[in-house]
C-alpha cells in the first residue's frame, strides 16, 4: 500500500500542470442547460470579447519541483524509519519473515492463496462473473440513463436541440404568470423519482424475502451480493489510466489518485471482488476507495452527458441505497439467525454459530478451571483468540501456521521453541486450509511439529460435537486439549 502510495503521489505530482484550465467535453453541454457550444449567460460569445486561453504551465513548474521535492523527502523519512524499527534483525528474518516475504521469497502455499483471492487462479469462474457483473451494470445504467418524459433540462428540448431562449423575468411578471414552458414542475419531477424509488424498495424486499426459497441467482441470505461491484477494480484502474492521456488539472488530479489507488488496492481481488456478508477482509479493504470511484465516475463524470443528469444521479444513489439495504438485511440476517447464539466470554461478547460456540463454551470452562498462574497456551493452527481471552501467554513466536509459514527450515525453530517453552495447554482446532492448497495441519503440512506434539502430550478433552478421531477438514466442528504427558519426556 506505501509503494502504490508513493507511485501514485509522484505520477500526480509530474503529470500536474498549475493553472491548466480543461473546458467541458466536446458535444456536452454544460449544468447551466446551454447547448453544446453554445456559451451561458454572461460568459464570453458574441457580444462579449473571448478570454485569453490559458497555457498549460512548463513541463518542470516550480510547483511540479515542489511536490517532487516534498514525496522525496517523506520517501527518505519513511525510509529511515523502516531501517530504525528493523535494526538488528538478521536479513534471513527479513527476507523469511519480514516485510520482503512477499516480494522476494514468497511460499507456493501463498501463491496458491492470492491467486484463488485475486480470482486470477479459477479463471474459469471468475470470468463468468465478470462478465454478469458487467451485464447488469450495463442494465443499471441503462435504467439510471434512461430519458424521463416529464423532465426536461432548463431551456433544452427532449430532442436536445436547443429551444427558444425565455426572456428575463421583471418583478411585476413573476407574481403573474407561472413558470416558463420547458421548465419542469415539482410534480412532475417529483412523482417519477417516488415511483421509482418505490419500485427499487419492493423489487429488492422481494428478492431479499424470497430470493432464497424460489433459488434466484445470488438469492440466498449467505450469498454473495449480485455482483454488480466485480467489475470496479478494472473500472477504476482504465479510469486511472484514461486520465494521463492528458495533463492533470486539480480536479483530473484528485481523481487520478482516487481511481488509482482504488485500483491498486483493488489489485489483490481484480477477478475476485465478490460482496456479501461472508466476504473476505481482501475484498473489503478497497471497498470504501472503488465505491468513491464508481461514485464520481457516474456522478460526476457520466451524468454530465446525459439528457438528465439530476434524474440519473438520483436513480444512481436509489441502487446504491438499495444495494447497502440489502447487504445489511443479509448482515444481520445472519448474524441473528436461528443458528446463530451469543457467547459471553471473559473479555467481551460475541455471536457464533451454535456448534461452534459449544465447542468455544466448553474450551473456555475447561481452561478457567485448570488454568494457574503462569500457565501457557499455544493453539494450532490458528491462535490468539483463546490467548486473549484467557490471558493466556503463547509461546510461539507465529500467531497463525498456516500453510508456508513454517517453510525453510522454520517448522525446526518452532518445534524447539514449543519443546523448550512446554506450554500447559496446547488447543487443535477444526481449521481446514483449503484456499493455501494444503487442507489439514499436522498430516499436510506442519507434520513434524504436530509429531512433537503428539510425542511429549496426550488428548485431555475434547469439545464439540465430532466424532472421536475425526480430521481437521471434517463437517462438524471440534476443538482438542492437548496436556502434558507426565509418562512420556
């Protein structure tokens, strides 16, 4: 995110041009209602002397050396602080563990994992959905577009063609007549926005109520939402790209930054932006950024050109309104469902799944009842959770071992460190890993630690409602207490 940051403040930086004035579109005429070419009231045409055109400022402007100048300096200042904070870390930590993981020797297992969240791994789903996503946004701006009969634009006819300029108002004409043909009245604009309105309300309560028991597409409460939002990512990033074709303005480029950094964050789930109540945190990390995007990108940029700008952006925010309605309704749907019990735990609340929260309940009871002080708690494969609220400490220096974590000779490390730190208590949880490739921990991956674990511990308890001797990967949830066998050494 730092380094798409900085890419993008230092292309808006050298692209900028001080004082560049970009005029309307050719062929769009501009919010006072005049026609194309056609210049509005009290601005420079025929009787009027035309303003000297501005020029674009030289290519290195001192304000252009400025922001360069300014980047290079919080680059440098970043910079230090890294080097400061990663002071005396041997570069195999780094590079194993560190910050440059990813760029330089990132796992297979990793891999495997962005590309399924990228969507760039199953092309042969993640294609089909772009191309629904990119059918029903053309149907959504084909109902926000669509040319209403009782709204007209202010001194334009339906047809586009400019009507007959209306002659200035006096005082004594106000109070007499009404208001002039060709401008629209407060009913007529306002009756075709509440049946609109109206009708986005029931289509969308009937397809959250009965979108699931009738099997529509997307229609289940745990279903992604339709996905009008798969496309945004390479939306944003050819709007990104489309506004370098010519110099930056200070508008051009506040949206330059905003529909590339959109992009970039976006980047991770390019094919995979899929929006529901279950979706991945990859996927909510550039909402907030690529629906800003889609919003001036309708609102500002394509509602200009249409015969009604003011009726479309108000349909365009029913649907967005809409589309939040019924990804809420889905939210708390499922977060009160019938299935769904709260669990009260030391440090706070918390709603889960009914097997899983036995299972969590009996784990928490087991521990608050043999715990002593000074007793540690290490968790496969995933921690943190039972450590917090316990309070607990972990021992391992890794919060969660999934798949590639423990490679290059680090699963050793780890196995010692557990050996020589002999926690109290060590959980096994029913966490499959499907979406790293390896699915199981302890037979697919991380086998030597869990043999460790398994030669020094015995099974003291277990919870939940799977059967004995069931695999991580099986249906029913479970949780394993491991303790120390005092038989074994």
């Amino acid at each position: 995110i730092g380094d798409a940051t900085s890419l993008i403040l230092l292309i808006s930086t050298v692209r900028f041009r001080p004082g560049l004035s970009q005029g309307p579109a050719a062929g769009v005429a501009d919010r006072s209602g005049a026609a194309p070419g056609a210049a509005p009231h009290g601005a420079p045409g025929r009787d009027t002397p035309a303003a000297t055109p501005r020029t674009a400022a030289p290519r290195l402007a001192p304000e252009v050396l400025a922001g360069v100048a300014d980047l290079s300096l919080g680059s440098a200042a970043a910079l230090a602080i890294y080097v400061a904070a990663f002071a005396g870390v041997s570069w195999h930590v780094l590079l194993g563990q560190g910050p440059l993981t990813h760029a330089l020797a990132m796992p297979p297992e990793w891999k495997e994992l962005y590309g399924s969240v990228s969507g760039l791994g199953r092309l042969d789903r993640s294609l089909p959905a772009l191309g629904w996503g990119l059918a029903l946004d053309a149907l959504v701006l084909l109902v926000c577009g669509w040319p209403s009969r009782a709204i007209f634009r202010t001194g334009q006819s339906l047809a586009g063609r400019p009507s007959a300029p209306i002659a200035p108002s006096t005082p004594s004409t106000l109070s007499t007549r009404s208001a002039p043909s060709g401008w629209p009245t407060a009913r007529a604009r306002l009756l075709p926005r509440l049946v609109f309105g109206a009708a986005v309300v029931a289509a969308v309560a009937a397809f959250a109520w009965w979108g699931g028991s009738l099997r529509w597409p997307w229609g289940r409460i745990a279903d992604d939402l339709p996905p009008v939002l798969f496309p945004l990512p390479l939306v944003a990033a050819a709007a990104a790209l489309a506004a370098l074709r010519r110099p930056l303005t200070d508008r051009g480029r506040a949206r330059f930054m905003l529909f590339a950094l959109a992009a970039a964050l976006g980047s991770r789930v390019v094919l995979g932006c899929k929006i529901g109540p279950e979706m991945t945190a990859y996927c909510a990390l550039p909402l907030p950024l690529l629906l800003a995007a889609a919003g001036v990108l309708g609102a500002d940029l394509l509602a200009p050109r249409l015969r009604d700008p003011g009726g479309f952006r108000f349909r365009f925010a029913v649907l967005a309104v809409a589309l939040a309605g019924l990804y809420l309704f889905r939210l708390g749907a499922l977060g009160w469902g019938p299935h769904i019990v709260p669990l009260d735990t030391p440090a706070g609340s918390l709603r889960l799944p009914w097997k899983e929260a036995n299972a969590i309940a009996g784990t928490l009871d087991y521990l608050a009842g043999r715990a002593l002080p000074g007793d540690r708690l290490a968790s496969f494969p995933e921690a943190g959770f039972f450590n917090f609220v316990t309070g607990l400490p972990n021992p391992m220096r890794e919060e969660e071992i999934f798949p590639g974590v423990l490679g290059g000779g680090r699963e050793a490390e780890a196995t010692a460190r557990l050996l020589a730190s002999r926690p109290r208590f060590v959980l096994l949880a029913n966490r499959p890993t499907p979406e790293f490739g390896p699915r199981a921990f302890g037979d697919d991956y991380a086998t030597s630690l869990w043999s460790a674990v398994e030669d020094h511990y015995s099974l003291a308890a277990t919870f939940g409602n799977a059967a004995e001797g069931a695999p991580i990967g099986a249906r029913r949830f479970f949780i394993r207490i491991y303790e120390p066998d005092p038989v074994r050494k």
